[in-house]
C-alpha cells in the first residue's frame, strides 16, 4: 500500500528551527516530483517548495525562499524540508505530495501524506 509519512513537527520559539521528513512506501519514489504544503484553519492549501523527481529545479514560496531548503533522498524514499529562522506566519499543518513525473500527463497520479503540525511562537 502506498504511503508517505510526514513527522518532525512540533512547537518551536520565533527564529528557531524545524526539520520535517516525508517517508515515502509503496511506489517508485524516484519517479516522483516532491512538493510541500502548508494549511491553516479557513485558508487554501499552499505551496511551500518543490523538487523534480531528482531533487533538483527546487521551486519556493517567496515568503519561504532562503530560509526553508527542501530535498529529496532517493536512497532512502525519504524528502526533507529543512526550516530555518521560522516565523510565527508559519505556523501551519505540512503535508508532503508525491507527483509522479515519469510521463506527461494533465492529471498525473499523486499521493499526500497525512500533515505535521508546526507552530511558531513568538
């Protein structure tokens, strides 16, 4: 059965850090486009960074961008969103996507993990 696990959450102060990991099982992960997103309570999902199937053509939100650094871990089905200098802002559930890249499609077949909880206080 396919499945990628999101942990590493959890409460940090303002200008601290945070190292979340997505397992990933079930699938050909080196196939797989990897993208993580944020959401909190009465907003739309959002877009935090992106990698292709190699880990690399990284993508960031702009709020985001030289503070958070993701990358992919094909040896180990394993990708990471390393979170540095967080902001009270981003305090959100991170969910990890797995996109397969391995054919041009309009809707290619992805998969979400179930989110990590990281809260930021100031």
């Amino acid at each position: 059965q396919v499945q990628l696990v999101e942990s590493g959450g959890g409460l940090v102060q303002a200008g601290g850090s945070l190292r979340l990991s997505c397992a990933a099982s079930g699938f050909t992960f080196s196939n797989y486009a990897m993208t993580w997103y944020r959401q909190v309570p009465g907003k739309e999902r959002e877009l935090v960074a992106s990698c292709d199937s190699a880990g690399g053509s990284t993508n960031y939100e702009d709020s985001v961008k030289g503070r958070f650094t993701i990358s992919k871990d094909n040896a180990k089905n394993t990708v990471y969103l390393q979170m540095n200098n967080l902001k009270p802002e981003d305090t959100a559930v991170y969910y990890c996507n797995a996109r397969d890249s391995s054919y041009v499609s309009m809707n290619p077949r992805s998969y979400w993990g179930q989110g990590t909880q990281v809260t930021v206080s100031s």
